[in-house]
C-alpha cells in the first residue's frame, strides 16, 4: 500500500543499494529514517518495505526493485550504550555490527569478539542470527526491541524468539535495537581473541574478493549418505558444492570460489544474473548428485525471484 503522506522524509529516487556484491540494481525509492517517528511515516507510505543493513547478504536483480527501501544507519538507530559495570550493552539496529564488537572489546566486555569478520548491521545481524564457527549472535542476548508493520513496538525476551541455525523468524518486524549481557574481560585478551577469528577467516574465505559470504545454509541430512554424513548431522554445504563439481564453475562475471566453494565471487564486469544463474546450477548439481536440496543464506531482492 502506498500513500503519498511521508514526502518530508526526503525520499531518494532511482538510489543506488549498495552491497558486498558491488553490482546489482537500483531502488525506486530510498529513505533513511531517523527516529521511530519517521520509521512510522515509511511504514505509512509502503507497508511492505524492505529493509536494507549492510548489504553483505544481499544480491540486488539487475533491473532493480519496486517499492521502498529503508535504511536505518542514520540518527539514533546508529546508537550504541555501553554499561561498563553491568555489562549490558544496547545497540541500535543501524549499528555496525565490527563498530559495536570493537567498543565491547575495548571496554574489557566478551562475548561478541566471536563473531568478528561478520559484515552487518545488528538489525541483519538478528534477523539472520548471524554467526560462524565460533558462535551465533544470539549466545548472548538478552533482549530485542522491534517493530511491527503497523508501527507498534514490542520487547522480546531472548527465550522468546525463536532462533536457529541461521534463522530467528523475526523476519516480518523491524529491528530497532539489541540488547547484551557481556563478561568483564581483559581487553588484550580479547583483541587476540578477535585477531585469531579474523586468521582463520583469512585462511579459509576469500576475504579480498567481491562476494556477500555464505550463499547457502549448511544442510541436515535428512538420511545417510556414504562419505559425507548420517542421517540428522549438519554438513558443509561448501564440500557438498565441491564434491559436486562446481569449484571455479563460472557464468559471465560470476565465479564459484575457488577458496571455499559456497561463496560466489564477482569482477567488475558481472552482472546480478549471472550470479542468480550460477546459483540455480549450483542447487541443480547439488540435488541431482546427492539429492539435497540446499537452502539460500543468501538474501536476492529481485522482482521475479520468489
């Protein structure tokens, strides 16, 4: 639904998105609210929204996306409250989350260093229930305050929302902050901490290329299959992609890394397609030699992508 009732908010028009991908298309529209205030009045123009963090989770189809795009890495969603002596730690949804990791560890407060290297605001943060080897987003959270799409706010409890592997199932609100329970720690201890996290991601993830991380989940395996896995274990999907043949496969710009092979890196040259495409081989190779069908981490905005 839209209505022309937010006009001051100083809409942009054909905005660039801007994404790990560096490629993709255009917004028809843009605005970065401020304040609560303000994030009702989008609501108000387009109910249906979508929301735009850091951008490292995302492909953009090449001819854009209708609709209103928001941005909440402006004004108070950018806020970050550290306290020291209780060790909580608020953190508005447009805050990045590196930003916020790095102010915890320089205070002495551990818990978050473990997801160093994760490029996101706390908003996509939550909704995905970011995280890697060393931990998830929410092994130490106490609390979210979000938004629904008619403007109320609400609290929930961490024992409230439903967080999984790489999922939270707070897609239909809007985040607006995060709260943190952290331990008093010594900060050079933490530093290295956060040092060994950005080694292994080094070592294992083409860090110095255009990619926007995971493409997909790492699969249960729904039964037996002979040298990957029994039935209920979570396996790599990186080895699955490997293993099927598709390591440095490429379409135009968009490549299989030749790193880990659940990332899709692109050049200057690529185009969002190309890696929609690729992605679309790469699910078909997967499925018809193991009978798996992987499920997308990646997030794709487009208009005729489900």
């Amino acid at each position: 639904m839209m209505t022309p009732s937010a006009h001051q908010l100083g809409i942009e028009h054909d905005a660039p998105i801007d994404t790990w991908f560096h490629i993709g298309g255009r917004a028809r529209m843009l605005a970065r609210p401020e304040s609560n205030d303000e994030l009702i009045r989008c609501l108000e123009m387009d109910d249906q929204m979508r929301m735009l963090g850091e951008g490292a989770n995302l492909l953009v189809d090449d001819d854009g996306v209708e609709g209103l795009v928001v941005s909440l890495q402006t004004g108070g969603f950018r806020t970050v409250e550290i306290d020291h002596a209780c060790g909580l730690v608020r953190a508005g949804s447009g805050a990045s989350l590196a930003r916020v990791i790095a102010g915890c560890v320089n205070e002495g407060l551990g818990g978050l260093e473990m997801l160093t290297g994760i490029p996101a605001t706390i908003g996509g943060a939550a909704v995905m229930n970011a995280g890697g080897a060393f931990g998830s987003f929410c092994d130490h959270l106490v609390e979210i305050e979000a938004m629904d799409r008619l403007g109320r706010v609400h609290r929930f409890a961490r024992n409230e929302i439903d967080f999984d592997y790489r999922q939270s199932r707070l897609n239909h609100l809007i985040v607006l902050s995060a709260l943190f329970e952290l331990e008093q720690a010594d900060p050079e201890q933490l530093k290295g901490e956060r040092n060994r996290c950005m080694e292994y991601k080094s070592k294992t993830q083409p860090m110095s290329e255009k990619s926007a991380g995971c493409v997909f989940k790492n699969p249960v395996l729904a039964e037996d299959i002979e040298e990957i896995g029994s039935q209920g274990d979570r396996v790599s999907a990186g080895m699955l992609i490997d293993r099927a043949g598709c390591k440095r496969m490429r379409i135009g710009g968009a490549q299989v890394s030749s790193v880990h092979a659940n990332f899709i890196t692109t050049d200057q040259d690529a185009k969002a397609r190309s890696v929609i495409e690729l992605i679309g081989l790469v699910e078909q190779r997967v499925l018809d030699q193991f009978g798996l069908q992987l499920e997308r981490e990646l997030v794709i905005w487009s208009e005729h992508e489900s």
